[in-house]
C-alpha cells in the first residue's frame, strides 16, 4: 500500500547508520516520521496530575474512566472518535479506592464543552457528539427513531439483577459468583434475534442497517466484553459461536474490520477484559480456579501469529484510521514501538519498582540492562518482526534486536502490564503480544 510504500521508504534513510544492533532512541524517533512532527492530543491522568487544567475552548474536553474499563465512558470515547472529532481527555479514577481530583465531581463520561457547559449520561453526549460534530451520521434523520428504540433495549435485555461494576459490567450477582450459564444464554439468544430481525429488514449487519450507529455504540462496549468474559466464566458459553449466535457473529465482524476507530482504538483486547475478572469478587478475592485456568488457555490462543489475511485487514483499518491522525505512526506495529519510545522513563521505573518479584524472570534488572532490552523491542516494533511482515531494508537491526538479552521477557512484562485500550488500541497492543508469546516456541 501506498502508506506502507512511504514507511519504507522513510526507513531506508537510516538504515545505513545501522550496523546490526545498535539503534538508539533517537533512531527510532526519526524512523517514526512524519508522525513525531506533530503534536499528540491532550490525554491527563489525574491521579497523577491532580492539578485543575486549562480547558480549551476550541476542543471538547471528554472525562472518561482512567484504565479504559468502564463501559459507559466506551460510549462517548468512540462516538468522538468515530465523528473525528479533536478533543481532550482527562483521565479520572473510579474505582473505589480511587482519587479523584478536587475539580471534578459525579462519575464518568462527562463532556465539558468549549463553550464551558459540563455534560453527563453516555447516550446524551452521543447524541450531542453527532449534533455538534457528527453530521447527524450516528442519528439518520430517516432512522433516528429506531436508533433511539434499539439503543433503549439494550436495558431490557441486558441482566436487570446483576451487581454493578465498571470492571465487570453485567456478570456477577450480589453474591459475587458470576450469574447462571442460562441467564447469560437468554441475553445471547435475545441479541441474535433481535440483529436477525434488524438485518432482515434493513440489510447490513449493524443494528440499523449498513452503517454503525449510536444504536451499535449503545451496545458494543458490552458485547466486546461478554465476548471475552463468557467463556471463561462458563464451559460452552461463546458469544462468537457463528452456529448458535450467527447474526450477533456478523455484527461483531462487522464492528472489527469495517469501524476503523473502534478496531484500531476504542475497542479493548480479550486479555485485557480478561485480566479485571480476577478483580470482580467481593473484595477482589478473585474467581474460581476453573475461570482462572480457562483464561490461561485463552491468552495462549490470543498470542498466535497473524494470518495473511488478518494482516492485510489490520493495516488497511490502520491507514483510514490515521488518515485524520498524522501524529500516529504509519503502521499498527510501528506504533506500539512509538508508545514505548514516549513512555520509557516510565516504563523503567514501574519495572524497576517490581524488581522483587522479577527475579529470576529474565528481565534485566539494571538501568542499562533495561534501556538495552526496551530498545530491541522498539525496534523490532518499529522496523518490523517476520511474524508482521515488515522487515524491508532493515532485517538485520530486528534480527539482531531479537538476540538481546531479555527483549521477549520484556514483551511478556509489558503484555502483562498493559491495559488495552487505556495503553494502545487492540491491533498494536496485539504486536507486543505476539512477541510476547514468541517466549514459549
């Protein structure tokens, strides 16, 4: 592809000062071109940065959950996103323990709009977001009362007697222990039939026809989680059964591979839903073994090389994506090493605070050691692996890379660590995984 065609090329403008080894961060960082001559959006952590900040009166400034798990703050992130809309984030901890900073008040999403109105309930903002920025594309005039009706049932069929929880939204009963295998069938059941009668109807696979709207927004962000959640919590429970649940299978393909904004960036990875059900109980006791052994299996599948075809579908949803994105790099792998040139010095130091329980694991405890191992792996991730298909010019700076001491235990660290898409989108936490998985061949 054409994109393809101009990271190469920018690549091959370094790849003579490279003997071997021996890329340094600022190799890397001009490898990245064009995407590190622009200015990344505004994103704050405010548990680290309790500070009140200066809100732009040009962009919208969207307050969503900090790890990325609430559902409901999925919601406005992907309806902005999808919009194409230049915003703001400010990052904020709900969970119980949590902090929040002294300017913000309720819970998340909230909207402050440039105009200085503050803006709460997830499918308000959506609505709001198409209004002001959308082109009315989520709400068709023509289709705008089924949006509305279908978003709405979500709610009827969803469990009503579940526990709340931003981790594990719809799972658990007031017990803890997760809700019956058959409640969870009927919800699935409900939702296929449901799309069944939608695509008959309308055509296409989405809840109102060929195009996503607020209605799949509505949806998505528990779905993708029950897609990862289920089977781990039950035997034979699999939300992606093309057999059992085809129209639910459709509609989720279609969410993947034709959303570029979803696929690429709001839609959080299996592993990573996985990971917050060991946090779900009373307490975060945790789940039964049995859940815990399942998602171990899952994880090993999730680390598989891409197929061809799979490749090919990632990077042409990468190119629409950053087409309105200059600041990202050029390709899903590329900017899963971009993520880590960025966040290095903090990288090391979370590593370093672990360093107990690191021992004997093969990651390099050292500040050099760490440096050494972090590089490698930008560098496989920036110039490519022979699992992703992008060596070019420049096979033997990753073949080397691949050699240094701890570059895949460090991958399995940061899979670990990560959480997708409060990190990075899927598709480039993905890259980071396969190297990960690398560790057991």
């Amino acid at each position: 592809t054409t994109t393809l065609k101009k990271h190469t090329s920018t690549m091959k403008k370094f790849s003579q000062s490279l003997v071997a080894f021996v890329a340094q961060w600022q190799d890397l960082e001009k490898s990245l071109l064009p995407s590190t001559q622009y200015e990344s959006p505004l994103v704050i952590d405010s548990a680290l940065d309790p500070s009140k900040p200066n809100y732009s009166k040009e962009r919208p400034t969207l307050f969503r959950e900090r790890h990325g798990w609430c559902p409901y703050s999925e919601r406005a992130w992907l309806a902005l996103e999808h919009c194409n809309v230049p915003y703001d984030t400010i990052r904020i901890d709900n969970t119980g323990p949590g902090v929040k900073p002294p300017y913000f008040a309720r819970q998340t999403p909230q909207m402050k709009w440039p105009e200085g109105r503050v803006q709460g309930e997830s499918m308000d903002l959506v609505e709001e977001i198409d209004v002001r920025y959308g082109n009315v594309i989520l709400y068709p005039p023509d289709k705008k009362e089924l949006v509305t009706e279908l978003s709405n049932k979500f709610r009827k069929i969803f469990p009503s007697k579940s526990r709340p929880s931003s981790r594990a939204a719809f799972l658990f009963g007031w017990n803890g222990e997760p809700l019956w295998k058959s409640e969870f069938e009927r919800v699935l059941t409900d939702t296929d039939v449901l799309l069944k009668e939608q695509q008959q109807s309308l055509g296409g696979p989405f809840f109102c026809g060929s195009q996503m709207t607020a209605a799949d927004i509505a949806w998505v962000p528990f779905l993708e989680r029950y897609a990862a959640q289920l089977p781990c919590l039950h035997e034979g429970l699999n939300p992606r059964d093309a057999k059992t649940y085809p129209h639910l299978n459709q509609w989720f393909e279609a969410m993947e591979t034709t959303v570029p904004a979803y696929a690429c960036r709001v839609r959080g990875n299996p592993s990573s839903w996985r990971k917050v059900l060991t946090m779900a109980g009373y307490g975060n006791a945790g789940v039964p073994p049995s859940v815990v052994e399942r998602m171990e299996d899952f994880d090993l599948e999730e680390g598989r090389p891409q197929t061809e075809e799979k490749k090919i579908v990632d990077q042409r949803l990468w190119e629409a994506y950053i087409s309105t994105r200059p600041y990202l790099a050029l390709t899903p792998s590329a900017e899963a090493g971009r993520v880590l040139l960025h966040n290095r010095d903090a990288i090391v130091k979370d590593t370093l605070k672990r360093a107990g329980s690191l021992e004997g694991m093969g990651i390099p405890l050292d500040e050099k050691g760490l440096d050494d191992a972090m590089r490698a792996l930008a560098t496989i991730l920036v110039y490519g692996s022979a699992e992703d298909g992008h060596y070019d010019e420049l096979e033997a700076a990753s073949h080397e890379a691949m050699n240094v001491q701890g570059v895949l235990e460090m991958a399995g660290f940061l899979d670990q660590r990560m959480c997708v898409p409060r990190d990075m989108g899927c598709t480039s936490a993905a890259a980071i995984k396969r190297l990960a998985a690398l560790r057991l061949t």
